[in-house]
C-alpha cells in the first residue's frame, strides 16, 4: 500500500507521523471517509467542503484542498481496487504533549484500503450513552473518536453493526459513523442537524433526493417506526432488520427499498453530485 503523507507518496512500510503528532497525543485532527469506485472518489467536492468547515471548527488552518485532491487522486492510482474506503486525515501536526498547539503546522495523511459492499440490511443497537448537541466538538468529524470506539463494540457483542445515540434531552441523534433515518405513516424522517448529529453527505443527499423531513425524534421513536434505514459513505442506503430486541421483519420495507434505489440510481449518474 502507498500513502500520502508530507507532501507526497510513501510506502506504508517506511511512512512514519511524529509521535508528538496532536492528532495521537490530544485527539487534535479532522478526517474525511470517502468512497472510491472503479478508481474515482464519490461526492469528494462534498467532503471536502465538510473537511474546511471541521477544520474551521477547531480552529486549524484551512486545508489546501487543491492538495487534497492531488494526494486522493494518487493514493487511487497507485492502490487500484473496485470498491475502496478513502480517507483524509488532518491533524494539528507537532505539538507539546498537552493541549496547546505547536509551530510546525498541520499533518495531511490520505490512505485507501479495500471494502466490500455492505449487506442490504443489518441490525443495530441503542446505548445509554448521549451525543452532547451543545458540545465545542459537535457537528465536526474529529479524530476524538473512543466514545464511538466503546459504542460500537458494544453493538458487535450483541450481534449488530451499529449502535444508536440519543443526545442529552433524549431525542435521536445518530449512530457511530452513520445518520439514522425512521418512516413513520410513509413519510421519512431524519433528525435535524440540531440534535447533535454530524451533516453526513449521504445523508444530505438521501433528504435532497428522497424528500425526507428533518424532525425532531424522540429516541423511542425506534420502537414505534414503520421501517429504519441507516446512511453513510460505505453503507449508502441501508436498511434495518432489528434494533435491539425488536425485529423489523421484511427489511428493507418499501419506503427504505424505493430511497436505496433512488440513491443507487442517482449516486451512479453523478459521482460528484
């Protein structure tokens, strides 16, 4: 595998990030997950743009996206794969072991590693523990990511991909690396960026091209839903056949089954949309 790092391509073998990065020591660093198809990236326009704001949030320097584009384009060329999972990394680079920055400016890592296709449907569960909707970090896709880590374990012993949040006055929030869509009465519903939830860019385009309503969702709303769909990068649209100890037998429903062909459609036609 070859990676960019420092301005070009490294063997993954000699390619090495100081262990005073910021990112390592405090968590100080952005990313972006971005699927690659038959050689191109998807949406990677999208991405990017998320990159500057997360970046913006936490106070870095503003990535050169131009960059950017040039390490994804090579890291594609040089590892050719169908299906594969890009990802950007930027961190606050050098820094003193605790919380202030250091002088030497921002590290920029892209890698690209293999995937398969996700399954059409899968199970998920909720946790006890909550998204903070009103937190310095929210809405900004950070390396901090052990709260995620500890959450999705949990959802692998009990036999599911993903584990829900509720955020801190019990609405529904988002999963681990995913935004959680419910159909109540054939209508599709999404919490709103309000709830603490990250602005996935499929889920963006799953509201642009479905016409789904942003709304505020008790999280016992799982309970009651018609049909539960998950989106994200490498999941596109996917369906939910359990959520805890309730089966959703039929998965996907028809409402879920008409968005993953909409999606699957629309994503084909326009790899940047």
């Amino acid at each position: 595998m070859k990676i960019w790092l420092d301005g070009g391509l490294q063997d993954i073998e000699s390619a090495r990030v100081s262990v005073l990065d910021h990112g390592l020591t405090v968590g100080d660093g952005i990313f972006e997950t971005v699927k690659a198809v038959a050689g191109k990236p998807f949406a990677l326009t999208r991405h990017l743009d998320r990159l500057t704001r997360s970046a913006r949030g936490l106070g870095l320097p503003d990535p050169d996206l131009d960059e950017v584009r040039r390490a994804c384009a090579a890291v594609i060329e040089a590892n050719p794969m169908p299906l594969g999972r890009l990802r950007v990394t930027y961190t606050g680079g050098h820094g003193p072991l605790g919380s202030d920055r250091g002088e030497h400016g921002p590290t920029l890592v892209v890698a690209l590693g293999e995937t398969g296709r996700r399954p059409d449907s899968t199970a998920v569960i909720t946790v006890p523990w909550t998204r903070n909707e009103r937190g310095a970090l929210t809405g900004l896709k950070t390396t901090s990511y052990a709260e995620n880590v500890v959450a999705l374990a949990r959802a692998r012993e009990r036999g599911a991909s993903e584990a829900l949040f509720g955020n801190t006055v019990g609405q529904l929030c988002e999963g681990t690396g995913s935004n959680v869509f419910v159909v109540l009465d054939g209508e599709i519903h999404t919490p709103p960026v309000a709830s603490g939830c990250l602005a996935g860019i499929t889920r963006a385009l799953a509201v642009e091209w479905t016409g789904a309503r942003e709304t505020d969702l008790p999280l016992d709303v799982l309970a009651r839903a018609d049909e539960v769909f998950l989106t994200s990068t490498l999941r596109d649209v996917q369906a939910v056949h359990r959520v805890d100890d309730r089966e959703l037998p039929g998965a996907p429903g028809p409402v879920t089954a008409k968005a993953m062909r909409i999606f699957e459609e629309r994503s084909g036609d326009d790899l940047d949309p």
